[in-house]
C-alpha cells in the first residue's frame, strides 16, 4: 500500500477526469492521498474530495495564495478547524510556510506578509493540536525560526530540497521531509544525496500533484515551444517515483512502501486510523 503525502487533487487540472485519475491510482496501491487546501475557496471542496475517495485532507492559506488572501480568512480557518474538529480526514494544517522563489513574493511587504500569516496559521495548527504542512521554497532557515518560535508537534517540509543541515533541523523538530519529482532527475545530485543519506525514519513519498513531475512526464522547453504542454503529474506516479527512490537506497521496494507508512502516520497521527481501516 502507497500513501501519496502530497496531492493537489482538487486542482483544476483534474476537472475532466478526476474520479479516473484517483481510481487508476488505488489500482496502483495508492491507497490514500492526503489533499492539502491552497486557500480559503477550497477548503470544503478538499474536505469533500477526501470524503469521496477515502482519503485525507488539510486546511490553509497557501504563501502562493498569501496576496489575495484576506486577514478574514484566517478567522475563517479558526472556525472551520473547529467546525470540523471531529472530521477523521482532517489530518493537519496546510499547505502553509514561506515561498521566496517567486519573485513577486520576494518584496519586502510580502514577505512580511508571508511572515505574518506562517505564523498566524502555525498559532492555529498549535490551539487546535495538528500538525502542519510546509511549503519550503529558499525559506527553510526562517521557517525553522518560525518554528523554534511556535514549535507544530510534528508535520511535513514537503518538496524538501534544502542542506543536510537543515535537514536534520526538520527532523529534530519533529518533521518528516517530503520526496516526489524531484528525485527522479539524474542532474537532481544534491537531492539524490540528502534522499539517500537521511534515516529512513525521515523521509515521505509524495506526488505534488499535478506539479512537480517526474523526468519521464517532463516536457524540455523546446517540446513546450513546439505547442506540447507540460507533463501533468497524477498520484498514478507515486510508485514509480518510489522504486527510483528505492533503487538509490538500495532497498526493497517494499520496506519503502512499509517506511512510508509508518513514518506518514507518525508526523500525521490520524492518519493511522484511516490507513489501518484499508489496509
Ligand atoms: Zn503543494
């Protein structure tokens, strides 16, 4: 059994075949997905989407998401967290964290916008006692800051790609580090070495999505410029993705799947409950 730790199934990539794309994913063994929400606008249609295909979800404000979002939302997200404090499938505040890639971003009010609502979510993720998932893009040092500050009890620094360092920083904090995409690219050295080095404790699968794909799905810039457009990437991968990772380690492909598991279900403990009933 695979559980995908990272999927954007509500995206509208999947509008036209959405319930297809998550079936031939379950015939695969991806036996659930965790849906993280980008924004308020999203957040029941998560929630029902788990419902549906038995899977799980989280509520947030995404930093992609953080200039059209409102200071109301984050009221909002208090009281849906409390609404739906009993939902089994909600399993962790998310997609939240800090992303100083984009350039529109990087300006100096939105990253203290950024700033202001991590924060204001990780308070959130504290009072209603569930982790979080992190959105880590060249912001891994303020966002470990931002969690020395207000410390989430365990959660995910999804599409890690940062130092060994701060690496281990995640992990004594009580955080697994997501791999997807990424690491399936020859050229990805780095990335390939902190995959392979880290304990096996430490480390989830996930797809992100239908971004972040995989080399066999990715279209260079010359295919995009001759009209083809970019590989979509589905939960369908995770198990490819997952054998390359395998293969690197040097291990069974199985005592993954296993790890995976376990280490899912230790950074986002209800989880537990909805993986062990289908498995
Ligand atoms: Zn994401």
């Amino acid at each position: 059994m695979w559980i995908d730790t990272h999927c954007h199934l509500d995206a509208s990539e999947f509008d036209t075949d959405r319930d297809a794309v998550r079936a031939q994913a379950r015939a695969q063994g991806v036996s659930l997905c965790v849906i993280p929400a980008v924004e308020r606008a999203h957040w029941a249609g998560v929630a029902q989407l788990a419902a549906q295909h038995g899977d799980a979800y989280a509520l947030g404000i995404h930093p992609l998401y953080v200039p059209q979002a409102s200071d109301e939302d984050l009221l909002a997200l208090d009281a849906a967290l409390t609404e739906r404090r009993d939902d089994p499938r909600l399993v962790a505040v998310g997609e939240i964290g800090l992303d100083f890639f984009v350039p529109a971003l990087c300006e100096l009010a939105m990253r203290e916008r950024q700033w202001a609502f991590n924060i204001a979510q990780l308070k959130l993720a504290r009072k209603h006692q569930l982790p979080v998932i992190l959105h880590v893009r060249r912001s891994a040092d303020l966002l470990l800051k931002g969690l020395r500050q207000y410390p989430a009890a365990s959660g995910i620094a999804h599409a890690f790609n940062g130092s060994a360092q701060q690496a281990r920083h995640f992990v004594d904090m009580g955080f697994a580090l997501g791999f997807g995409g990424a690491l399936t690219y020859e050229r990805a050295l780095q990335l390939r070495r902190l995959a392979c080095d880290l304990p096996l404790e430490a480390l989830v699968l996930e797809t992100d999505a239908p971004d972040m794909p995989p080399h066999w799905l990715y279209q260079t810039a010359e295919q995009r410029a001759q009209g083809q457009a970019q590989g979509r990437n589905t939960p369908v991968e995770l198990p490819r993705i997952a054998h390359v990772l395998a293969d690197l380690r040097g291990m069974a492909i199985q005592d993954l799947a296993q790890a995976n598991t376990r280490n899912a279900r230790q950074v986002l403990p209800k989880l537990a409950a909805l993986s062990q009933a289908r498995s």
